[in-house]
C-alpha cells in the first residue's frame, strides 16, 4: 500500500497503514509496536524488546528489577553489605575490619602466598617470612639459622644444646662426651659399681666379671703412643671359630689388676689366663714366638722336642751299653749314666753296643745265657 495522508475521518480496524510520521498529542494505544528503527518513548506500561534497550535519562522502578546479569557500576546502589561475604543462608563467612579481614570458618586453596607477616591464635604462633622463623608462643622458635630453639636449648648444625634427654629407648652417638657418672650398668676401667646411688658406698666399690668372652675374631691394634692393651678380666675365653689377634709389636695384658688368687696387684707373676684351643701365627699358618719363656702346670704333648733338653727333669738319662768278649769271659763298659766318657777308639772295638736308659743291668744264667734286666 502507498504511503496514505489521512486529514480527517478515523483509521479503521483491520486495515493496515504505511505512514512516514506519526505526531500525536494524545495517547496512542496499540496491543503490540514493531518498530524496526529506534523507538523514543517516554512512558509505557511494559517494554518487550530484542534488542538493546538504552535509558537516557535512567530507570525509575518501584518494584523490583530482574535481570540474567547486570553490568556495569554497583556504587550507588543500597542494601549491600560491601564489607562481608555471605554464604546461601546469610551467614557472614568473611568481614572486613579496619585492619584486615576475619574469616570464620574453613578455607581450601591451592596455594597460599602471605608477604608479610602470618599469625595464628592470639598471637601465639606467628610465621615471619622477613626473618624465615616461626613461632610457637614466646618458648619455641623453628628458623632457618638457629635451627629449633626451645628456651635456652637449642638444636642446629653445630650440634644438641639441651637440658635433659629423657629416653625410654637407646640413643646411640658416635661418641658421647662429658661426665658419665650417674651412667648405670656401664663397665667402667675398675669394673662396675655395686650401686648407681652416688651417695652410697657401694658406689665406689666395684666388680668385675672373671670371664671376657670373645666370639668373633678380632685384633688388638694399640696406637703407637701405647705401651700395651690390658683388660681387667682374669680371663680371656676365644670361642669357636673366633680368633684373637695381636698385632706385630702389641702386647696385651690380662688381669691387669692381679684380681687371680695368684696374682698380685696391679699384676704380677701370674697376669690372668687366656682361654683357647689353638694358638697359632697371626698369619694362621706360622708357629708363634714365646719370648721370655714359657711356664706350664700340666702336660705339654708334641710330636716332637728340639733343642737343649739338659734342665728337663724326671727324664731318664740315655747309656751306652758296650760289649766286649775276653776269653770265656764278656766284659760290659758303660758311659755311667754320662759321668764316663767312651772314645770313638773303644766305641769302634765293641763287639756289641746299644744305648738305652739309665739302670738297665745284665747277668749270666746257669745256661750261659745274658739276661738283661730294665
């Protein structure tokens, strides 16, 4: 339809009009505007747009306004609480304060980042990053240089400063230091005292057991600044397939303390017993050296003896038996038990000789036979 002037008369319904301008004083009624332009209105009841609506002048609602989301500045708006976080039901979970905020509650994150100064509790446990210490009230303090300090003691590289150590289990060290005298049940260089009560008289009287057992091998090696090793047990017992070595040039004294009947104080001439089964070289294949001599009280068994026999006693001495015939008669020359000598001259001459022990005598029977008695 062209473009209709309409002067006078009225618009009829069911009719549609194309109108370039529309002026109107009055009030337009419509059940629904299209408008494919811009739209300027000052009052309508209800504005259903889909587009963009734009407010010159602001909007004005009585009621509430419901929006998907909602844009831009929130400063004059009222009714919000900017200074807390709520949860669904209205409960304050944090509230800003003039010096931070305080939250009640649990909080997950996945990293925590404080440049300053951290404090938990009433300012009992505080995490200062500028001094990387922490602070477990005014007692305790965990840092990076002074280790853990708890009052006066302190644990860092240097070592344990510490008070007391109460321990209901073993606390092993490579080395302990200081006095060790209300240490109990520690073998001490006299032997251990009948009572740990320092008070007690008992305290200072010792014991020592009488057998040091030794069940694996090991070697007495002595610094060159020591004379010799010495242990106050009277005796050293080496078990089974253990060995007891002493190195070239060590000396180790048993019963140093001459706690043996036979001994004497501070040792004597019997220095306790060594107890084994074998004793051989330090190398296990060579005989040992006995250098002072070497005393003993029961048999000593060999499958052979070498060397100068002449201080043995209980030995029967050897004779030389030599016989010579003179006519009908047999003449017998003896070395006399080694006070006679025999020359090799007569020796040579004998008709018949022997050696045998000392106190063998011979006699002729009535058959003209030479018994021979030992």
């Amino acid at each position: 339809m062209a473009n209709t002037r309409i002067t006078q008369g009225v618009i009829k319904p069911n009719e549609d009009y194309d109108v370039r301008h529309i002026n109107a004083t009055g009030i337009i009624t419509a059940t629904n505007v299209n408008v494919s332009g811009v739209l300027t209105y000052e009052d309508v009841t209800n504005v259903d747009s889909i587009g963009i609506i734009t407010a010159r002048k602001g909007i004005v609602s009585s009621g509430v306004v419901t929006a998907t989301a909602f844009h831009g500045s929130g400063a004059s708006l009222t009714g919000i609480d900017a200074t807390a976080l709520k949860d669904s039901a209205g409960n304050v979970k944090i509230q800003a304060q003039a010096s931070g905020a305080v939250h009640t509650g649990f909080s997950t994150m996945q990293n925590l980042r404080v440049t300053g100064i951290a404090t938990f509790g009433t300012s009992s446990t505080v995490i200062n990053g500028g001094t990387d210490t922490i602070n477990v009230g005014t007692a305790l303090t965990l840092g990076h240089t002074q280790g853990v300090q708890f009052h006066t003691q302190n644990l860092h590289s240097q070592g344990f400063e510490v008070n007391n150590i109460n321990a209901s289990g073993i606390i092993t060290a490579a080395q302990f230091s200081g006095d060790g005298s209300n240490l109990a049940n520690l073998p001490a260089g006299l032997g251990t005292a009948l009572s740990s009560t320092q008070s007690s008289p008992l305290n200072k009287i010792y014991y020592t057991n009488t057998v040091l057992p030794v069940e694996s091998t090991i070697t007495v090696d002595t610094p060159a600044s020591a004379s010799a090793a010495y242990t106050q047990y009277a005796d050293i017992s080496v078990g089974s397939g253990a060995d007891l070595i002493i190195s070239d040039g060590d000396d180790l004294i048993p019963d140093v303390l001459g706690l043996r009947p036979d001994g004497t104080f501070g040792g004597g001439s019997a220095l306790g017993r060594l107890r084994v089964d074998k004793i051989v070289g330090k190398d296990a294949n060579s005989a040992i050296n006995v250098e002072k001599g070497l005393v003993v009280t029961g048999v000593v068994t060999a499958t052979q003896f070498k060397g100068d026999g002449s201080q043995l006693s209980g030995v029967t001495s050897r004779e030389v038996y030599g016989f010579t015939g003179i006519g009908k008669s047999l003449s017998l020359t003896t070395t006399n038990s080694g006070a006679d000598n025999i020359d090799n001259a007569t020796y040579v001459a004998f008709e018949e000789s022997f050696i045998g022990p000392t106190g063998i005598s011979f006699s002729i029977n009535t058959s003209g036979n030479l018994i021979m008695t030992v």
